[in-house]
C-alpha cells in the first residue's frame, strides 16, 4: 500500500489546489483547440472515415508507448515532465498555424500529424498527474481529490466545447489553434509555484523500457480482481470509443444540425460528468466502489444504446442530449472510482509504469474498433454505432457481476489496508 508523507509540503491543500487550477486553466484552452480541429474535420470531409482515421492517431501513441513511459515517469521530476509536453504541444500548435496561413485550408496530413502528436503529450501528462496526487494528497483523501480533478475535468468539457463554438464562427481556425500557446505559458507558470514529491530516490535509476513495461504488466496482474476490470474496461473501450468519435457526425449528419449544436451534445455530457464528479468530490468515504462503478457501465448502455434508437428529428436530438447528460454523470464514477483503486493498490514509486501499462491496455480498444467503425458507420449509418456501442456497456457490467474477485476488489482491498494499518 502507498505510505502517504506530506514530505516538505507545509501546506499541502494550497498546494494540490493550486495545481488542478494550473490544470484547468491550460486544460481549457487545449480542449477548445481540439474541438475546433475535430470540428473544422466534421466541416470539411463529413465523412466517419475522416473522423475515425483522427480518433485513431490520437489513440495510438497511448497504446503504444504508454507501458514505456512509466518507467520515465517514476524516475523524473514530475513537474518538469508536464511543462515540456505542454511546450511540445504549443510548439506544434504554431507550426500548424503557420501552414494554415499559407492557404485556404490545412493540409489533411497535418492536421493529422499534430492530432498525433498532441496525443503523444497526452500519454506522457496522464499517468504522470496520476502517480503525482498520490504523492501530494492524504491516502484516505484520493477518492475525494480524484473526484475534484474529474470535476475539473468535466468543467473543461463544459466550457471547451460552447466557448470553442463561439470562437470557432468568430475566428480563423488557424489563430484559434494559437490558444495553446497561452495555455502552456499559464500552466507552466503555476506548476512552477507547485511542489510535487520526488520518489525517484525510491526507484530504480536506469530507464529500461521493456523491462518496466513487463514490471508493469506484472505488476498489475499481481491482483487479479483487478486485472479481469482492466480486460474488461478494454472491451468496453473497444465497443464504445468508435461512438465516442461520432459525436459530431451523429449531430451534424443524423439530427441534421450544426456545429453550434454539436456543441451543445458536449456541454451537456459535461455538465452530467461536473455533477457525477461532484458527488464524488464532496463524498470522502465510500464503503463500495464497485457499486457505483458497475452501475455507470448499465447507465452508459441505456443511454447510448437508446440514443441509436432515436428518430432523426428535432425532438430526437433534444432526447438525445438529455440521455447523454445521465451517460456523462455516471461516467466519472467509473474513471474515478477506478483511478483511486489503483493508486491504493501500489507504492507511489512504481505507480508510473502501473499506470503506463494500465492505460495502454485500456486504450488498445480503441483503435481497433475504430477501424472498423468508419467505413461500418458509413455504410449502415453512425446511429446504429450507438446502438452498438450501448449494448457493449452492458454485456461489460454483466461481466464483472459474474466475475467474484472483480466484483469484490474494492471490498478485498479495503481489508487489506485495513490490516496493513494495524
């Protein structure tokens, strides 16, 4: 179990406040910048190919490098990690702007490179803000802090996606995408005023990349419980990330809308996620967690599979935006709930190559389905994905019903805290 000191940290709730607002403040503007790329795509193309095609690259460098980069993670200084992604990020953000000026569209392929390498930043930030607050909270407060940086999370998805829209009719996307460079001097800005432990003492000190990715790997089947939710959380990444990429197209092409109302369907996912990761942020103690999180999985099925049965008329589109604001609530409570779990199952100085390899395993997936979705999408109409995609969320929560040391993990683990403390 991590053994929590808030080792030269005087003040630790300052200090853990003043980083998630150092990542809601850089998170916003990265999240307006891909939605405008994601949007000037469903524009340009229409097509689910195109779309699938971009949730594609934007998957693989976290399929592909995330159980290499753990080992990275537990030996560097976290702080500087997440200043030089975020600076990769801007970087490339500028060189995108700068051929968007050159004529009256983007180059396809480079609209496609900096989608790849936004999402390599991504894989490198992710599990490292994830083996950073196990360091920086109390344990007994990591369900409740998860809760709060999936609050913050979600309020990115909330304003990103109707203050992108806005900017979107306004600007020209290639000054538009410039956001990320004021993104980065701002987060960079704060994260310097941040401590974050140094476990790296603890660790080995030379980076082996296969060899951390098999010590994760191990690792992580060392609890089997937990090891059957993570292949189950696989295939629900499978079934459902193609639904997740049509979002756009399943407005602008099925309901007949506009980008406008495009935005809509994110903020009110959003603002279902805010409200589900409030609860959790507020609630310190759960006796369960498995609970809840095997209920977001029948909610999500519901939800989404009852949005492929919709008609596609205006009163279709305005259910189907109610249904997904109960999808986006019960959402957290399965990425939280998860999150904690795992940061109370580990010590904090190999949580980075737990997490590099959990979260590669939980994305590859992705990809595969989406192979399949865009020209599947294509050819028998992106609703039907949806329907799909729902009944998938639920056969997922039957499965770890079925399933006693996945049903039961949360439970075991609390007992084996328990005694460990005695």
């Amino acid at each position: 179990m991590p053994n929590f000191e808030l080792s030269g940290i005087q003040n630790w709730k300052r200090n853990i406040y003043i980083f998630l607002t150092g990542q809601f403040l850089s998170g916003i503007t990265s999240m307006i910048v891909q939605y405008s790329i994601i949007w000037y795509l469903t524009m340009q193309t229409k097509s689910a190919t195109i779309l699938s095609v971009a949730s594609i690259l934007g998957m693989l460098p976290m399929i592909l490098l995330s159980p290499f980069v753990g080992g990275l993670i537990d030996r560097s200084n976290k702080r500087a990690l997440l200043i030089i992604t975020d600076a990769i990020v801007a970087i490339f953000a500028v060189f995108l702007s700068i051929a968007g000026s050159w004529g009256s569209s983007f180059p396809l392929w480079l609209v496609f490179v900096s989608l790849f390498m936004r999402a390599v930043a991504q894989t490198f930030q992710q599990p490292t803000i994830q083996s950073a607050l196990p360091t920086m909270v109390p344990t007994d407060e990591l369900t409740r802090f998860n809760g709060q940086l999936g609050m913050i999370q979600s309020a990115n998805f909330i304003i990103a996606p109707a203050l992108g829209a806005f900017l979107f009719s306004i600007i020209s996307i290639q000054y538009l995408i410039l956001l990320d460079v004021i993104g980065f001097i701002i987060g960079a800005g704060l994260l310097l005023l941040v401590k974050i432990p140094d476990n790296s003492a603890n660790a080995v000190t030379e980076v082996h990349a296969g060899q951390d990715a098999i010590f994760g790997l191990k690792k992580l089947r060392t609890r089997p419980g937990l090891w059957r939710i993570t292949l189950i959380g696989t295939l629900f990444t499978l079934l459902f990330m193609p639904v997740g990429s049509m979002y756009p197209l399943m407005t602008v092409q099925y309901f007949h809308g506009t980008i406008a109302q495009a935005g809509i369907v994110e903020v009110v996912w959003s603002v279902g996620m805010l409200f589900g990761g409030a609860i959790i942020g507020i609630r310190k103690n759960w006796n369960n967690r498995m609970i809840p999180l095997i209920i977001a999985f029948f909610i999500v099925g519901i939800t989404i599979g009852g949005s492929g049965l919709l008609p596609g008329t205006t009163l279709g589109f305005w259910i189907f935006i109610g249904l997904n604001g109960i999808a986006g609530f019960s959402v957290p409570f399965f990425n939280t709930m998860l999150m904690a779990m795992i940061q109370q199952s580990y010590p904090p100085e190999i949580l980075g190559r737990i997490m590099g390899v959990f979260g590669s395993l939980m994305s590859i997936g992705g990809p595969i389905g989406l192979i399949f979705a865009g020209p599947l999408g294509d050819q028998i109409g992106v609703q039907n994905l949806f329907l799909i995609g729902g009944i998938g969320s639920i056969l997922c929560g039957i499965l770890i019903l079925f399933l006693p040391s996945a049903r039961r993990y949360d439970l075991d683990l609390q007992n084996e805290i328990n005694v460990s403390e005695k």
